[in-house]
C-alpha cells in the first residue's frame, strides 16, 4: 500500500488470490467508520469488474462508492473507488 495525492494505493498482485478482496474491503470500510473522502487505486492483475458488482451489493457499501476500471499498456488492471458525497 501507498499513499498518493489522491488517497489511497493498493497494489493486490502480488498478495493470495484469497486475501485481495477482505483487504480492499477493509480499507473501503474504515473508510466508511472515518468518513473519508479519499479514493483508493487498486491494481491487479485481471478485470476487477467483480469487484465493483460487489461493493454496490454489499449492504454496508451500498451507494457510497463509485467505481471505474481500465486495463493499463502494461497488462495490469486499475480501479478506482471513490466515495460518493451523499
């Protein structure tokens, strides 16, 4: 993990298939306990798609996030959380 102007980034390729999704969404959720307008990049490997499926299914996410991905020249995917201003 780093920290950017932006916020927050977090680079999940090289941690266990297993783990990369209760760590993003562990950050996702202190964020939500400090309410903190900051963004979190994630970069991985493969589409994140699911994971931003799965923040919008997740009661305590739900609506508070607005997610965008994109595949880099190099291969790596990156994802974008922002939280929503509600």
């Amino acid at each position: 993990m780093a920290q950017s102007a932006q916020g927050l980034v977090i680079d999940v390729r090289g941690v266990t298939p297993a783990m990369r999704r209760p760590i993003v969404f562990a950050v996702v959720d202190r964020m939500l306990e400090m309410d903190s307008t900051d963004s979190i990049v994630v970069i991985c490997e493969h589409d994140p798609s699911g994971l931003g499926y799965q923040l919008d299914l997740r009661r305590e996410t739900r609506g508070h996030f607005e997610f965008d991905c994109d595949q880099r020249i190099d291969g790596s995917w990156v994802a974008l959380i922002r939280r929503r201003i509600i």
